[in-house]
C-alpha cells in the first residue's frame, strides 16, 4: 500500500494552483500581485529557515544534531509542513502565472514558453521533499518565481511596456534568488542555475518567444454586421459546427461578394497601463502570409472585460486568413484564424456577441 504521505506535496501543489485557478479573474489586479508578493516573501523566509535548520544539523555529530533530534521527535507531517508550505507558495506562484500566460500566448513561440512553465507544474511537485537537500533547486526555482513576477509587476508599477522593463525586472528577479542564497546560513546550493535560468528568458524575449505580459487576450472575433452605441460593441459571428464544444465562433466565415469583414479584440491590462495596440489582417498565398492591412490604437487598462479595438477589410478575397491583435513593436497578444468563402450566410447561422 502507498503511503498516504507520499500525496501530501501533491496535495499542497494542487492547493496552491486550485486557490490561483479561483482567485485569478477576468483581468490582472493589484491585489493578484500582492498576493503573489506575498507567497514570494514566503518562500524566500522558508528557505533561509530551512537552511538554517540543516545547517544546525549539521554542527553536531548524528545522532546528536538539534535537527535530528528534533525529527526524531516530531510526527513525520509536523517535520514535513515547512517543505508542504513551500510547496504550496511555489505552485501558487507557478499556477498563477501558468494561467496569465496561457491568456497571453498568442503564436507557437509563446506557446511553447507556456508548455514550460507547465512542465514545470508537474515537476515541481516531483521535487518538492528534496527542497531543504537540494538547495541549488531551491534557489533556481525561487529565481524563477521572482523574474516572472517581477515581468509581470514592474510594468504593471511603472504604467509602461517599454522592453527595457523586462531586462530590469530579470535582473532584478535574480539578484533577489542571489541575495537570499548568500544570506542562507553556510551558503547551501549554487546560483549558477539561478543565472542560467536568466540568461534563457532573456534569449526567449529576444526571439519573441514570450507574451507581452501583463496584457492579456479577452476576446478575440471576426465577423458580421458591426455595431457600436455608446459602450456597447456587437458582432455577428458564425455558429461553431456542435462537435466544436470549446468554440462558439466557427473557422469559417462565409461573405457575400462586397460584405465588410469586421475584426473585434478585447485585452486586459492592469490599470494605469497604457499600450498601443494594432490589428494585423493577413492571407495565406502560395509565397507564404501576406499582410494586408494594419491598423493601430491606443488602449488602457482597468476595464474588467478588456480595453476594446476594431477594424474592418472591405470585400476581401476568399481564402486562408489570420486576424492578430498585438503590441506595436510586433509582439502577438493572440491571433484567430480563418477560411472565408465566398456565399452569404444563412441567418439561422448566425448569433451575436457583446464584448
């Protein structure tokens, strides 16, 4: 029979992303960085105690360490709760900002940067006893922790996108991870991870393979009959086929021969954020994606739904298409692609949708 304490840092992982999966909302809020924070500040006062507690251990010869006298007393769940804890402030973290960036992925480069922080979901939970005997973890996954928050925090702070701020808030990620390993009693574990760890996130935002956090895609739609009154935006969109239950839009948009083709985004910022934004429109040729129209808005964050823009191509030809919806240097928030042919669409077809 398994023990049943070999769940318990599974159960303390899934705690951690299930609290993050309830609180993470519609849009980023400052309360969801001090939260953050706050596991951040816990994480690095659990790791300079449980150095402190090996490094006691170690000062006397076994039997007669405090640490392993004070184990041998203690119920194996009361030993275990300082590394349970930790568990739990990692996959807080790590959950929160699984789901941020999985809103925020938008092209294959971006996804692939989501799908590692997704391995290390699991793989945290792999590792989560060993974290008071292999330091050197310890201090790569809190310098981990702290530059993806710190990507997501500093720009949130300073009301800006400008990159710049996401080569600071690296640095400023791992000198933190730097200064807590020095701190540690006897210095356990190396920082060279820490640093490497930097150095790729730093390679990955050069290469466009990381989202433009803190903006996160909303929605995302193409279609019909465009309508805007007051603080109302509408569309007509084409019904997914049933078998698509993740989708209500479908892939394919049918046009009559002169219709307008409307494109529709909305994207959540934190507020005092100010970004401009564009549409991208492009047809797939036999020469590759073509752009073929490009326009560009300002947004703010704070709204609860997304900062809303739209755009339009008048008769557009039948065929392979993409809408995109991303920063002006040319980072992709999230990209919708689609067929058009070239029939009118039936109404019974058709539903709208406000954003």
């Amino acid at each position: 029979m398994i023990p049943l304490r070999r769940f318990y840092p599974l159960a303390a992982f899934l705690g951690g992303f299930v609290w993050d999966a309830l609180t993470i909302g519609q849009r980023v809020k400052t309360m969801d960085f001090w939260r953050l924070g706050a596991f951040l500040l816990g994480a690095a006062l659990l790791a300079l105690w449980l150095a402190r507690r090996d490094a006691l251990s170690l000062q006397a010869p076994a039997p007669a360490a405090p640490g392993s006298r004070l184990r041998a007393h203690l119920p194996g769940i009361v030993w275990q709760a300082p590394y349970l804890l930790l568990q739990f402030f990692y996959g807080g973290i790590f959950s929160a900002l699984f789901i941020l960036y999985f809103k925020s992925s938008g092209h294959l480069g971006t996804w692939l940067m989501t799908l590692f922080l997704g391995a290390l979901l699991v793989g945290n939970e792999f590792v989560g006893k060993r974290y008071g005997e292999r330091f050197t973890l310890t201090w790569a996954l809190f310098a981990l922790n702290a530059i993806l928050l710190c990507n997501f925090a500093l720009p949130y702070i300073v009301g800006s996108l400008n990159p710049a701020w996401f080569y600071i808030s690296t640095g400023a990620g791992v000198l933190l991870a730097h200064g807590l390993q020095r701190l540690a009693p006897g210095r356990p574990g190396r920082i060279l991870p820490a640093w490497v760890i930097a150095t790729v996130l730093l390679l990955a935002w050069n290469f466009g393979m990381i989202a433009p956090v803190p903006l996160v895609k909303r929605d995302l739609a193409v279609g019909h009959a465009f309508v805007q009154e007051a603080d109302r935006y509408a569309l007509s969109l084409e019904k997914a086929p049933a078998w698509q239950f993740w989708r209500d839009q479908s892939a394919t948009v049918r046009l009559a021969e002169g219709e307008r083709l409307y494109g529709v985004s909305a994207v959540s910022a934190p507020l005092g954020v100010v970004a401009t934004l564009e549409h991208r429109w492009e047809v797939h040729e036999p020469a590759g994606w073509r752009l073929v129209s490009r326009s560009q808005f300002q947004s703010a964050g704070g709204r609860e739904r997304g900062f809303r823009g739209y755009s339009w191509l008048s008769n557009p030809q039948a065929g392979d298409w993409r809408f995109t919806v991303g920063t002006e240097d040319g980072r992709t928030i999230g990209t919708f692609s689609f067929t058009i042919e070239r029939v009118a669409p039936a109404a019974e077809d058709l539903l709208v949708r406000e954003f």
